[in-house]
C-alpha cells in the first residue's frame, strides 16, 4: 500500500535500493558560529529514546520469507527459494551494497575491532562474538562442500558449515564429487509465482550464480555504490560485498544489531537514548539488567554502553511484545523496568517519551492486565493541541476527528462492535491517553501529529516482512481483526498499536530498508514546527480591500514550509483563523513540468533545465550526485527534483527512486521574510517616473516574494497564492556541498535520503524592492535623456552562501523557464568579479539597499557579510560594496579598516539615510554596525565617488565592563529637532554558542546588551568618544510583565544621544530584530535565548521608546511577549487612527498588540526601504 501520511504508517518495500552512507565533513572552522539549523529548535527537551529489541529464538533465522510459516531452512532446506532474494529477503542480493556496521561513536574501525568489511578468505560467522554465537570465520574464496549428490545446498546455519574439500571435481569414472562454494545465489527465472511451492526446488526455474575468481566480473545494479565500474563490478567488490553480507547481514539477528548500529550513530547528545529486549538472558519474559540500559544522554560513554549491550544479546525465547511494551510504559511511569529500578527517565516536565519496538514475527506469551483502553475515549489528562490562531481545539491528526469523552473511539483507533482487552494497541494507547506522571505539570510539546501535552509515551513499531491480514488500517465503522497469538492477526495488532500511540509503522523484509525506516523513525521524533520570519502586510495603513497578513513557518522535522495568507481585521487588527491560501498546499498540485524556474549561468540568465537554453555543462556538472548510484551522471533527475518532480522520490528501496521523500514541494523558510510588491506607489519627481507609474505598471499583480530553503526564490501571486515563478541563483550553484565535495554543489544535498540529509540553507535572506532609473545610473546614462523606469528586487542568501542576485520584475508574469531568466540582471560576485573582491565576501546575512546617489546615480548596497576570513582567503575586514543596479558592476568598495582574516569584523546589515524618502532618494549617508561593536558612517554624498569616505560613529560597550557590544541588526534613523539621529540595539543571535549556558557559549552571551540613540554631528570626525558619558541613560524597571523606563531628558546640544541599558547583566537579552520607527515610537523586540529544555529559544520583550530620548511614552508600557522569541514588530495603523503591532513568534503564532500614541507626537522618517504609500 502507499503511505499515508495522516494515519503515520508505512509498508516499506522488500528490495531496496540503498547508497552507501555519506558522512558530511564538519565545514572549515570560522571566526564566527553560524548554524546551519534554526537555534529556536535547538534548545528544546531531550528526547527519550528507548529502542525494545525482539531477540526471541527465530532472530537466529536465516530467512525472511513474509509468514513465519516458511520461516526456517529446515522446512524446505533444499529449496533454491531459500537462496534467492527474491523470496528470502535476507539472502545475499546483489543490488544492495552491504555497509560494515560501525563501532560505538558511528566511525568504521578496522576489523581487529570487530567492525570494518569482512575479510573474503576469513569471514566471521558471527562479527558480534560476545552473543554466544560462533566466532570461527569462513574462507569464502575456496571452502567448498563437497557431495556426491547433484548440486547441494550449503545451509549457513552456525552448525552447518564445511571444513573440507579443495573445489576440485572428482572426475573418475567409478565416481564423481560435486562442489557447490558458498558465494552463491539464485535468480527465478520461473513462470509462475516465487511463493513456497514445489517449483521452488526444481533447478530448471532458477539460474545459479556463483562469485569465483576465474570469473573476473559480474553484472552491476543500478543501486549498487561500491563498484568502480559504470556497469559491472570486479570479481574482488563482488565477493567483498558477499562477505559483508555474510558477516552482518545473514540473520535477523545480525540485520537488526548492524542496521540500528548504523542508523543511531548519527544521533548525539541531543538525544536521551536506552535499550531494552523483550526477553531477558534466560529466555523470561521480563528485563533484566544484563539486557538493560537506561536512558541517558546519548554521549559518548551511553554510546558505548549501548552498543555493547546492543552486539551483545543472544536470542532465544517467545515473542512477548504485549508484556514488554507494557515495562516500557511502566519504565516511563514510574522509572522501574520489572526486575530493575534505575533512575527515573522522565528528568522534566516537558520531557517527550518514545518506544520503538521490533519484532521478527507473531507476539505470544502471556499478557498482562492492560485493560481495553481503546473502545471508549476516557476523559483527556488534559485539553488536546489547540488551534495556535483561534485557541479552539483541532481534529486528532489520525483520526480527523476529535476525540471526545464518554464516545467510541474514531477510526483507526476504533476496534469495532467487538472490544478486545489487553492487545498491544491497547498498551500502546494507555500509556498514550494516560497522564503518566500527574503531579508534575504537563509541558510535553503538541505537534501536528501528536497532540498530548501530559507525560505520556509515543510508539513505534517496526515489523521484520511478517504480513498480517490487512492491507490499510481500517475506516468509518470497520473495526480490527480480535489479535491472536502466533497469528497473522498479530501484525495487525502491531501495526493498531503504532497508531493508537500516535507514531509510525514500518514493515520491511530487507535490511537496508529497515535502516531507512529507523532514519525516518528518529527524523519524525525531531519533528517540531516553529516560526521565525517577520510577518509582511499589505499596507501598513490597514484598508478594506488592502488588508492582508502574510506569514510564514517551517517544520524542523521533514524540513519543509509554508506562506500563508491572512485578512487583517480592519476594525480590531486581529489575523482571521483561516488562512486566505496556503502556497504550501498550491504548489503540492502545481505539476512541476508547469512551473517557470530560472537561474543564472554566471554571465546572463538562464532556464533551471538541462535542456536547451538552461545551465551550462561546468553548472549540470556540479549538480550530479557525489555517489553511485544515483550518480555520476544523474544531473538532469537532480534539476527535475528540484524543480519539484516527485516521482523519483522513495525511501530507499527502489532503484528508480533514489531521492528524499518530501512531504512538501515547498522547503523550510526560517529567516527570509515576504516581500510585497505592488504597482507603483513611490512619489518621485524624478524625470518620466509618474509616466512610468500610470502606465503599465500600474496594472500588474501584486506579487509576493519569498526565499525558502528548497533552493529558490518563490514569486507568489498575492491574491491566490499561486505560483507565479521560481528563481535559483547561480551562487548556489557554485555553493559546495561539503569542504571535501567542492565538485557538487550543496543544492544536491536537498536529494538526499533522511539517514545523511542534514539541513542547511539556501536562499535564507529577505530581499529587498523598490522602483529605480536603469538610465541614470554610472553605466548608463544616455543624452538627451530617456527614462527607463523599472521596478528591481535584489536578494541575498543568509548562511546559504556568499553574494547577491538581481532581478527585474517591473513585470511580475512569466509562464516558461526563458520568461523568468530574461528577468535575470546580475549576481555579485561572479566569474568576472576579481578574486581579491571575491574572497572578501562572506555569508551574505545583510539585506541589501537600492538608492540614488549624486555621483553614480541608482545603486544597489550591499555588504561583506560574516566569516569573509581564513575561509574564504578574505581580508577578514568590513566592506560596502556600491554595485551598479543595471549592470552590478562594482563602482565602490567601501573598508572599514577593522576585522582580521582570523577575526572578521562582520559587517552585514546596514541601512541609508535619506531626507526625502519617496520622493528623491538620494542618499547622503550609509549606516551600519559589525559584531566587533563598531558603528560606521559611509558618506556617499559627494557628487565624486572618489571623494565617498567612511567614518566611525562609534564602538559601543557596556556599562559593566566596557566590553564591545556587538551589532548585527540593521540601524534605524532618524531627524529630532533638525539633528541625525542613528537607532540600533546590540547583541547576536548567529549560533549555538551564542545561547547562555550551552557548551562553548561565548561572553557577549550573557553580556549586557543594549539599545541606542546616537548623534551624528554630521562633522568630519564625527566618533563620540569617550562613549558613555557622553551619553543619557535610561533605566528599565521590570514589574511583573510590564516594564517601566525612565524618562531622564535629552538635550541634543550638550549630549550625543542616548542608551537604553537592559536590565539584567546576565540574562543575555540582546536585540538583534531591526526596529521600526513610526508616529514617534520606537519599537523593537528584545530576545533572551535560553538553553532551559521547557522554554525552547527562550523569551521575550516588546519597547516603546520615545525616539527622541529612549524613555518612556506616556500611556504607552514595554511590556514581555512570552515565552518565545520574536521577530522585529510590524507597526499597523487601522482607518481608525488606532495602531496596532503585529509579532511573530516561535512557537508558530502571530500576536497583535495595541499601540496607544500619543496625538501630539511625530517623527520624521527616513528609512525608504519601509516605506509603503497608498
């Protein structure tokens, strides 16, 4: 059956297609801790992870046939079925390359240490010696079997094998002995079906294959990644990988300990992981401490303890699953497994508990008294997942329905007319449905899938092929099959268990699909959605007709996204609880053969095909993946997936869909926030620019922008959230995968399976709009003069990578690839920039400015971004790159002089002043801050752009100890009483150890951060120092939730400003969101970061400074948001007069604030970039 996603169930296929493991190397170590993950998901509770392995007796089988009725060699011994993968899923298959399992860190060791590939004239029968199995080895190059029977077959039991014999036919004429060697397999070649019956021994219906050395090669699998060869694979690979095989893969029990080996290497000590068998040592049904790890943090001493208890257990024994998720849940109630108490695994409130259980077959054994606890819904330990707009509960996501006490349970849980009592479904609910720790309050994290808050434990199961009775879970009235022991009904009740305890369940007869299962068991437990981007509106002056919210979200699990639009209430300023459109959900049902994706051959612009017209060969080349199968040449599949071709999508366990299964076209969209374009709506005076605005333009959809980490810049119809276009940048192209895969480009990455994705990011910055004159600028400027008015959006990429990209969407349609790559004006830097510029640009984290200057005319700023170090071979130092918006050609750059190439300054957001914004945007001067705590000023109003200068404003410091303060948030500006005046608060939020409290956590973490207003006496030497003195300070008094600011007065003749110091010296709050001015108000968000498990991100505030001080505004409290970080305030103004701030948090909400403002308060404002006009 297919999977489907809202039940969490999957069939896995029996033959798999599977890539050796690609471990990614850690990047080149840099100045500065950028993180490839959102830090707001980083800091959540541990997970429990407690794996319940199945070592009943038949683990030792050989053989996974799909019935445990035809499990066993001694059933049919001589039957050639056994020998072929097609029927005995474990058997040597020659599509699979068999990895060597790993030891205790997730690093291959050589094979003195039991690990590594199997030596072909020595392989162990056993590679995990300690489970009392037998620790001879096997020489499969030349140990033959000898018979006088026509060809046998040699049974790989650990009793069974043969010692003698030279592999020489004995040809006299009284008699002849048979050889058959080990390194052997059978290919059906019958009519009929491979299904156990009698024509499975009859040689005519098979061909035998035998690995010998005089037979120098072998047909090679398209899946198969261990052969050099395009087709075929040498004798040597060919008996290596039989080796492998035979030494970790030939039984159940050796398939299990490898594939979990492999498969829980990649967790850390993020995690809480433990381990626990159905049986213990003598065959009981219950846990004893030989067979017993308790959970911990999965570091490097857990790591080592459990895989020693994992490659230490000996099967034998009943399949009592019932009994043993029963101790599982009880382990999580009260920190007792039967038999052994350890400490309690539940160490928080919030803690979340998973079980993943396994099982080779049929549960038998006796039960224990569970109970029936899924006929009838109970009443809830608490309210279910609520709706994060509205409040109102939601549907269960299994269900689609919600659960309400006192009724039967809906489908799948419902079991029908008929209850049944103490089932594995019914154990897996109790401890589901049940608070299991009652007096502590519940603070378990709700996600999509599951809704519990209270302490309760999640299972998994997985089945090893055994099939059951059904082939989907059962709907509307139809119940489940009563589960009986020893029967196919069993599986049924394995797979009702998975669902009723709100997890997955996975089927599979094959050991590498099994360790993509495992992959995307432990990916689903990391699952956490989560916000971070700003919300965009429509207008900031709230009209009918005009009134629309765009936010968005990701999901950190599956790593997917979403824009969603929303009404804007224009009476109250509420989001409705209804999204207007969901491009996520749009762009699902879009064909990918219909969408319109351009990109950018380094030199022009370019369709994102591999066909006529599209990227170039050095480009397509970079795009193949990096292993064999699905690589070498596989770049043409690449750019379809890409461009959101799903059909080559799969698990791992078909050859011809050998990519990452997504759950949404739509990629992850962390910091990038929507961008809103309409008409033209700027009041220039410039020459032909009302012309331009009354022309064509004026009809054109609006549009929004939005970067997400699929790789593109996505062009959204406003009004239905359709998919207008797509743009990949070429940079991205040019990005590398890893620093040892600098052939492949990291948009590869995107394609790979769950066990070695691991997230980064693309087109991660917010771009920027605005309308310019392509005639007036240093490239062009034609006599007499002809306006050439268009509107340009130029992007950045955040941490997905280094430069920017510039495109014309003066006219937003396009319906073919060469439409969007005629849109395509330049990328910076590109082949032809000089690589001295080049290397000195770092992660382009700033987004960039477009402003009219006196001497070059319309240009694009833009900056050197963070790490542009050692890295990268930059200088390290802080530049202002002045690019032509026409061409992108750099006219200016523009040092600070400041940063090394060990310590880059960090120079990223900046911002201009203008005087007329709207109207004439010439700029007189660039702002910006860098994290060694510096505030420059780039004077570009000279009419010569030799005469263009930069000057330090200042470098700021704290009160306590007069440490740097660094500065990563683009400045505000502003004029008080004819003076400049710069706005911008301190403090970085760029990685982990910028997080208090986390390992290698910098000072400027918990430093005191703070908010300043600084003159600008527009002088030659315009640097305040000494800083402090010269400066007003204002005090927060925190009371409650509100806090209270002091309104100490500011005379801008005699002072330089003024500071705003927050009120813990410790905590780490920083502001690192840009502020907004408007009305008089200066807001801005403040962010403590926290490592607290049970507040993941951390917290926090929300100012209202009076701008001309700092201090308070009358009526107006700064007051805390929450428990959530925040993104910087959007100031709404509804037809009213009233305002109104819209935030977006963490947890995937938006808050709407009032605003009271004062009548008789103003502000000049001089940021164009924010400015929105009816």
């Amino acid at each position: 059956m297919q999977p489907t996603r809202r039940l969490r169930t999957r069939t896995l296929a029996a033959t798999v297609v599977a890539a050796q493991i690609l471990q990614p190397l850690a990047a080149l170590a840099a100045a500065t801790d950028l993180t490839d993950v959102p830090l707001a998901v980083q800091t959540g509770a541990k997970p429990n992870i407690l794996f319940m392995l199945d070592n009943s007796g038949s683990m030792e089988w050989e053989t996974i046939t799909g019935t445990d009725a035809t499990a066993e060699y001694n059933s049919g011994k001589s039957r050639r079925a056994f020998y072929s993968p097609t029927f005995n899923k474990l058997y040597y298959n020659p599509e699979i390359t068999y990895v060597p399992a790993v030891d205790y860190d997730g690093a291959s060791a050589s094979f003195t240490s039991s690990m590594g590939n199997s030596p072909t004239a020595s392989a162990r029968i056993d590679p995990y010696p300690t489970t009392g199995g037998t620790t001879g080895s096997v020489d499969l190059t030349k140990v033959c079997w000898e018979t006088t029977t026509p060809p046998s077959l040699p049974r790989y039991s650990s009793t069974s094998f043969a010692t003698n014999g030279n592999c020489v036919d004995n040809s006299t004429s009284t008699k002849k002995t048979r050889y058959a060697r080990y390194a052997f397999y059978y290919v059906w070649k019958g009519s009929g079906t491979e299904d156990g019956s009698s024509g499975q021994d009859s040689d005519s219906n098979y061909n035998r294959v035998e690995i010998l050395s005089t037979t120098p090669s072998y047909s090679k699998a398209a899946s198969r990644t261990d052969c050099a060869g395009s087709t075929t694979c040498t004798y040597n690979e060919e008996i290596q990988n039989f080796a492998n095989w035979f030494s970790y893969y030939r039984t159940r029990i050796q398939t299990a300990k490898t594939t979990l080996g492999l498969a829980f290497s990649v967790l850390t000590d993020k995690s809480r992981v433990g381990f626990a068998t159905i049986n213990d040592n003598n065959n009981n049904a219950n846990t004893s401490a030989a067979n017993f790890v308790p959970l911990s943090d999965f570091d490097k001493a857990q790591k080592k303890t459990w895989y020693a208890k994992l490659y230490a257990i000996s099967p034998g024994g009943g399949t009592p699953l019932v009994a043993a998720l029963d101790r599982a849940g009880k382990y999580y109630q009260n920190g007792k497994m039967e038999g052994v108490t350890k400490n309690d695994p539940v160490v928080l409130a919030c803690t979340p508990n998973y079980t993943i259980l396994s099982t080779d077959g049929y549960w038998n054994g006796t039960n224990p008294s569970a109970g029936n606890y899924d006929q009838k819904v109970p009443t809830l330990p608490a309210p279910v997942y609520t709706d994060p707009d509205s409040g109102g509960p939601v549907n269960d996501p299994y269900a689609g329905a919600p659960l309400v006490a006192g009724q039967l349970f809906p489908a799948p849980f419902y079991e029908g007319g008929t209850s049944f009592s103490n089932t594995l479904a019914d154990v897996a609910m109790k401890y589901w449905i049940t608070d299991l720790r009652p007096n502590s309050a519940g603070k378990v994290t709700a996600n999509r899938f599951d809704p519990a808050t209270w302490q309760h434990m999640t299972t998994y199961t997985i089945g090893l092929g055994a099939s059951g009775t059904l082939s989907s879970p059962p709907t509307g009235t139809t119940g489940w099959p009563k589960p009986v022991a020893d029967t196919a009904t069993a599986i049924d009740d394995l797979w009702h268990a998975a669902l009723n305890g709100h997890g997955q369940y996975f089927n599979t007869g094959d050991p590498l699909v099994l360790q993509n299962a495992l992959a995307a068991i432990l990916n689903d437990i990391l699952n956490r959605t989560a916000a971070a981007a700003a919300v965009a509106v429509s207008n900031p002056n709230v009209r009918s007709g005009d009134n629309t919210a765009f936010a968005s979200n990701y999901n950190s699990g599956a790593w997917y996204g979403d824009l969603e639009a929303f009404a804007i209430d224009v009476t109250t300023g509420q989001l409705g609880t209804t999204p207007l459109w969901s491009a996520q959900t749009l762009l699902d049902a879009k064909p990918f053969a219909q969408r319109a994706i351009g990109s950018f051959s380094g030199s022009s612009g370019v369709a994102f095909s591999a066909g006529a017209g599209g990227l170039s060969s050095a480009q397509l080349a970079r795009l193949n993946s990096p292993i064999t199968p699905p690589g070498p040449a596989d770049n043409a599949a690449v750019v379809d997936y890409l461009r959101g071709d799903r059909s080559k999508e799969g698990d791992g366990s078909d050859a011809t869909r050998p990519y990452r299964k997504r759950v949404h076209v739509l990629g992850d969209i962390v910091d990038a926030e929507a961008v809103y374009v309409t008409p033209p709506r700027g009041g220039y005076t410039d020459n032909g620019y009302a012309a331009f605005k009354a022309g064509a333009a004026a009809t054109r959809a609006k549009i929004v922008y939005q970067g997400a980490n699929d790789g593109m810049l996505h062009a959204f119809d406003a009004a239905t959230g359709g998919e207008l276009w797509g743009y990949v940048p070429g940079l991205l192209i040019d990005m590398n995968l890893s620093s040892t895969q600098t052939s492949t480009s990291a948009l590869v990455g995107l394609t790979q399976q769950p066990l070695y994705y691991q997230h980064r990011y693309y087109t991660n910055g917010t771009p920027i709009s605005g309308d310019v004159d392509l005639s007036n600028t240093s490239a062009y400027q034609p006599t007499p003069p002809a306006p050439d008015w268009a509107t340009v959006l130029v992007g950045s990429l955040g941490k997905g990578g280094r430069g920017f990209y510039a495109l014309n969407i003066t006219d937003p349609a396009a319906t073919s690839d060469a439409q969007v790559a005629g849109k395509v004006m330049w990328e910076f830097p590109n082949a032809a920039t000089p690589a001295a510029v080049r290397n000195n640009v770092g992660y382009s984290y700033g987004t960039p400015v477009l402003v009219k200057t006196r001497a070059a005319g319309w240009v694009a700023l833009v900056t050197s971004g963070y790490n542009n170090g050692a890295d990268t071979g930059g200088d390290g130092l802080g530049h202002l790159y002045v690019l032509d918006v026409r061409t992108g050609a750099l006219l200016k750059d523009l040092g600070t002089g400041q940063g090394s190439s060990t310590a880059p300054s960090g120079l990223a957001k900046i911002s201009a002043f203008v005087t007329r914004p709207g109207i004439d945007d010439t700029a007189e001067a660039v702002y910006g801050g860098d994290l060694l705590g510096n505030l420059w000023r780039f004077d570009l109003s000279d009419p010569s752009i030799a005469n263009w200068n930069v000057k330090l404003l200042a470098t700021l410091v704290d009160k306590d100890s007069g440490t740097a303060q660094p500065i990563t948030s683009a400045p505000d500006l502003g004029v008080v009483n004819g003076k400049r005046l710069v706005f911008v608060g301190t403090g970085q939020y760029l990685g982990t150890t910028d997080i208090p409290g986390s390992a290698g956590a910098k000072p400027s973490a918990t430093q005191r951060q703070s908010f300043y207003g600084l003159l600008d006496d527009l002088s030659a030497a315009p640097t305040i120092t000494p800083l402090r003195s010269q400066l007003v300070a204002q005090t927060p008094v925190v009371a409650g939730n509100n806090i209270n600011i002091t309104t100490n007065p500011v005379d801008l003749a005699v002072k330089k400003g003024w500071v705003l110091d927050f009120a813990s010296a410790t905590s780490g709050e920083r502001s690192y969101t840009n502020a907004v001015l408007s009305q008089g108000i200066l807001a801005f968000t403040s962010n403590t970061p926290s490592n607290d498990p049970c507040m993941p991100g951390g917290s926090s505030n929300l100012y209202f400074l009076n701008y001309a001080t700092g201090g308070a505004i009358p009526n107006l409290t700064s007051r805390y948001i929450g428990p959530v970080l925040s993104s910087r305030p959007q100031l709404i103004v509804l037809a009213s007069g009233v305002t109104k701030t819209i935030i977006r948090t963490s947890d995937n909400k938006t808050r709407v604030i009032d605003v009271s403002v004062p009548s008789a308060t103003t502000a000049t404002r001089i940021m164009w970039r924010e400015v929105v006009r009816d």
